[in-house]
C-alpha cells in the first residue's frame, strides 16, 4: 500500500484513473470484470461495446499500458482480461484514503455495495 507522500505510487494511481476515464475504456473495464477470469476476445468486446477493432485496439493498449488488462495469445485470438491485481491495489488505496485515515466515507458503505 503507497503511503500519502509517496509521488511515484500517486502518479501510478492518477494514470490509471486517467485511463479509464474515458466512457468507452471505462465500459471495456466492466465488460472484462463481468467475463473475468476467462476474458473476451478482441472481436467479441467490440461487438459487444459496438466500437470499432481500429479505435478499440487503442484504447486496449492505453488499458494494458497502465497495467490495468492482461492480454495473451491463444493461437490467432488475443484474450484480455482485467488485471484485478492492478484494481485491487488501486482500490486498497482509495479505500485506505476514504476510509481508514480520516473516515470520510464509512467502510461498511463500500462493503454494502459490494456485496
């Protein structure tokens, strides 16, 4: 867990909110947490997203650049999934700032929703 003054870990967290900032990636996120842990093929989230293979290869790579969807190849199929890892970091993060240092929001709210 980065502390409050750690600038790089910031940095690392303030990237990834920015790339899935954007209504599409941000669905992409969904689409891949609700197939999670299989993943989708490339074609299958742009059916399902309507988004076409030029513009969603590239908001693919701004996700997988900042860590936040694995992809691996499965003979011609590129597979991504979301790297719950990279979210879990990223929200144990959020969480300690909201809800442990100056409670903020209350934890059990986050647990409600969750659930």
């Amino acid at each position: 867990m980065a502390k409050k003054s750690d600038p790089e870990q910031i940095v690392r967290y303030a990237d990834m909110l920015a790339a899935m900032g954007t209504e599409p990636r941000l669905r992409i996120m969904q689409l891949l947490l609700s197939a999670h842990p299989e993943g989708m093929v490339v074609g299958d989230i742009g059916s399902e997203l309507d988004i076409p293979s030029s513009t969603l290869s590239h908001h693919l790579d701004k996700l997988r650049n900042e860590d936040l969807v694995k992809v691996r190849r499965d003979g011609t199929f590129l597979w991504y999934t979301a790297s719950t890892e990279s979210l879990e970091e990223l929200l144990g993060f959020l969480y300690a700032e909201c809800c442990t240092r100056n409670k903020a929001v209350k934890p059990e709210r986050i647990t409600t929703i969750c659930k």
